[in-house]
C-alpha cells in the first residue's frame, strides 16, 4: 500500500524556507510491546522547496541491525538491503546489515553476525530477536517511494535475549529544524512546533497539510491532524 503526504506553502514562505537553509523532517508512527526502548528517527528530509513537497512511502519493510550508538542527534548507520559496510564520522567505525521483512516474521540476531529471517513470529509485527552476545541497534525501515530507497522509522537498544516488536502505524509528523539533519538521525524532541497527521481512515491514503511562516501548520479545521508545540517528546507521540 502507498501513502502520501503534501505540504504546500506560499511563495513568500517558500522564499524564507530556502534562504534560511530550512530542513522539513518527517517521522513515521509506531507501535511496540517495548516503548521504553523505543527511540524514534527522523525518516525523511527536505531542503529545496517550492509550493508543494509531496512524502510517498510504502508499507514494505525492511529489519536492520547496526552498531551506530544511539545518541541524540546522531545518524543511525542502516545500509540499503545487502552486505556493506560504512564509516562514521570521527575515530571508530561503524557496521549493519538490512533484511526484507515482513509482519509475523522474526529477524533472529546470532553470534558472529549470523542472521535469519523466518515465520515464527504468531503476532502482527515484526520480532526482532537477539541470541548474540553484542549489543545493537536495531528496528524497521520503511521504503521511501521519492528517493526509492529505505529509511528507519525507530531504533532500540537490543541486548541478549532481547525480543524487540514492532510494527509501523500510518502516523506521520512534521517538523522543521535548522539544524542540517540527515536521514536516520535520532530526534527525541520537536526543536519547532510540527503537525501529526493521521492517514489511517484516509480514502485514498493520502492526506494534504499547509505551513506559512507567519501562521505555522494548518490541515483547514481537519481532525486527522493536531499541531504540537516546540519541546514535545517524540518518543511519546510517534507512539500509538
């Protein structure tokens, strides 16, 4: 299933936007068995604007598995499917791997990076089961129809023995910062106020919101959307 997300705004707000460097980050919603572990990422940026942004996504996941630090305002290192490796920024480096997923499947962690993907999963999620000795990050990503690539939604801390579940919701939030974010960054707080839209009862999966530089976020008196102020926990809201 395909869903969308447009933004439109007004040529003197789209001026401002470009010229103060703006980024509109958007996050996805969840749900999981393990909300205090739960941290969310930012899914989606955008840093050119002009009078409408349209956010595509698609419910086709992938499970990750990463050794990126889970840090406020760091990036998630989480590959695109297939073996790679990448480095961080500064002395260490980093590595991970994605897997397609799909709910009531297991991702199971084993020493040595060993990792299956299998049925033995009963519930509507994705279980992400760690049998290895290491710590990771780890979670969902969700398929950018845009950029045609994967992005995470969420990470957990996952030690031994761990289960994680999770399972994504058709939930979006959308922020601006003037911080220069990156796709995978680990947010916590809304630095800006921003708009949850709420696309589950939505026709045609889609839904269509405003911003104005002078008014901020409009969806013109709809329920499915609700505006939040600068400082809202985003490890509370982006759960559902």
């Amino acid at each position: 299933m395909k869903y969308s997300l447009i933004t439109t705004f007004s040529q003197d707000t789209v001026e401002i936007l470009n010229q103060g460097n703006y980024t509109l980050c958007c996050f996805l919603a969840s749900k999981t068995d393990n909300p205090s572990l739960f941290v969310p990422l930012c899914w989606s940026i955008t840093k050119d604007f002009l009078q409408s942004v349209l956010i595509e996504w698609e419910d086709t996941l992938c499970s990750y598995l990463s050794t990126s630090e889970i840090k406020e305002n760091s990036v998630i290192y989480i590959p695109q499917l297939g073996p790679q490796k990448g480095s961080a920024t500064g002395r260490s480096s980093v590595s991970g791997s994605s897997y397609q997923i799909e709910l009531k499947q297991r991702m199971l962690i084993e020493n040595s990076g060993k990792v299956s993907v299998d049925s033995l999963n009963t519930f509507d999620n994705v279980l992400i089961q760690n049998n290895s000795n290491n710590r990771y990050s780890t979670g969902i990503s969700i398929y950018n129809n845009s950029e045609e690539k994967y992005y995470g939604n969420c990470t957990f801390n996952s030690y031994y023995g761990q289960n994680i579940k999770i399972a994504p919701v058709n939930k979006a939030f959308l922020m601006f910062t003037n911080n220069n974010i990156e796709n995978n960054t680990v947010v916590s707080i809304a630095e800006n106020p921003g708009i949850m839209v709420d696309l589950t009862a939505s026709a045609d999966h889609s839904r269509t919101v405003s911003y104005d530089m002078n008014n901020g976020w409009s969806s013109n008196g709809q329920t499915w959307a609700k505006k939040y102020p600068s400082g809202t926990n985003l490890k509370t809201l982006l759960l559902s």
